[in-house]
C-alpha cells in the first residue's frame, strides 16, 4: 500500500471543550493529529488524587495514544478538550502501516515521542528535586499566560503540582499573606510578578 493511499483513510476529527476524549480502559480508535485546541492528559489515583501529566497541542503526540497502538493496550488515562478541538485521525489500523511506509510521518511521530519523554523527565525531576513553592510558582506563571490573573480552583492545582488541595490551599494562603498573589472570586492574581519569578527559579 502506498502512502498516498494510507493518507486517504484519515477522516476529520473535531470535539468541543470540556468533552472527554478517551478515559481509562477505553480501547484507541486511531492516532490523533491536532490542527486546533488543546487536550490535557490527567491521571487519578485509587486515593482519587488527580495528577496532569501532561498536554497535547498541535504538532504534539499523545504518549497514552502512541503506548496504546504500539503496544495494543487501552487508556490508562484521561484525556479531556481544554478548548474546542479541530484536526484529523488516523485509523488505528493504519498507524502501523503508516509508521513503516511514510518516513516523514514516521519521523514526525518519533521525534514528537523524543521530545514528550524529555518532559516527562522534567515533571519526574521538579516532583522529585524542586521545592513546593518553586513547583506551584512556576504553574501560576504559566495557567496565567501573562496576564497576571490565574482562573484555576485550589484542585486544580493540585493536579498541576502533584500534590494534595489542603497543601496548595495553605502555600496560597502564605503568598497571600506576603503580598505576591490574592485570592480573589475570579482567580488568583500574581500581584507582585518579579517576587513569584524569584521563587520559581529557586531549586528548593
């Protein structure tokens, strides 16, 4: 079969924000290729703990959907649209031919794979080696995207940080009371930007 053909059999994907894309123990109906929106990839505990590990935008790979055409597995975890989504899916019969007859796609993908494991080791290494503070300072920095205002509950945060809702409640509370953020009904605004950058860059 030529590549040609293969690329024919991609059909359009598209799902609105908030819908779950695949949860644990479902089977992978094909690999995704996103065009728009963004897809966060979240694993919860028997403890009902819930941990985000990581994102998929476009031009990324999703490393449950790859672990699961590869290997022949299902989720292990959830996949839930942060926006509306927009982009194209691969059949998952086709994956493999794909995988051995179009070296782009092929190259795309690895590359892609490459790139999330590094992240991963860097979650594993903040988790591991970085401080709370440094940890929850550098998620504040990035969910506001630069405008100063976090809307995202203490849960979470939780999930973004690895740790527990109580912990995130009280580190807040602490930047709070130090003039660096306030909690208001909105979000969490970063009041003193240069301070939350100062202890994000910290090492414990």
């Amino acid at each position: 079969m030529k590549p040609e053909r293969i690329r024919d059999m991609r059909r359009a994907f598209a799902a609105s924000k908030g819908q779950v894309i695949f949860h644990p123990g479902q089977e992978c109906p094909g690999y995704l290729v996103l065009s728009e929106g963004s897809i966060k990839v979240t694993l919860t505990g028997s403890s009902g703990r819930e941990v985000v590990l990581y994102r998929v935008r476009p031009g990324e790979v999703c490393l449950q959907t790859f672990s699961c055409l590869v290997e022949g597995t299902t989720y292990a975890a959830e996949g839930i649209a942060e926006s509306d989504l927009a982009g194209e899916l691969i059949p998952a019969e086709q994956f493999a031919a794909r995988m051995e007859e179009d070296r782009a796609f092929r190259e795309q993908v690895l590359g892609s794979v490459a790139t999330r494991f590094g992240e991963y080791q860097q979650l594993i290494e903040e988790v591991a080696l970085t401080g709370f503070d440094a940890r929850l300072a550098r998620v504040l920095l990035r969910l506001s995207a630069g405008e100063g205002l976090v809307v995202a509950t203490h849960n979470a945060l939780a999930a973004e940080t690895a740790s527990g809702r109580a912990y995130v409640s009280r580190r807040l509370a602490d930047l709070a009371e130090r003039g660096i953020v306030a909690q208001r009904k909105d979000g969490i605004a970063i009041l003193d930007l240069a301070g939350l950058q100062r202890i994000a860059a910290e090492d414990r």
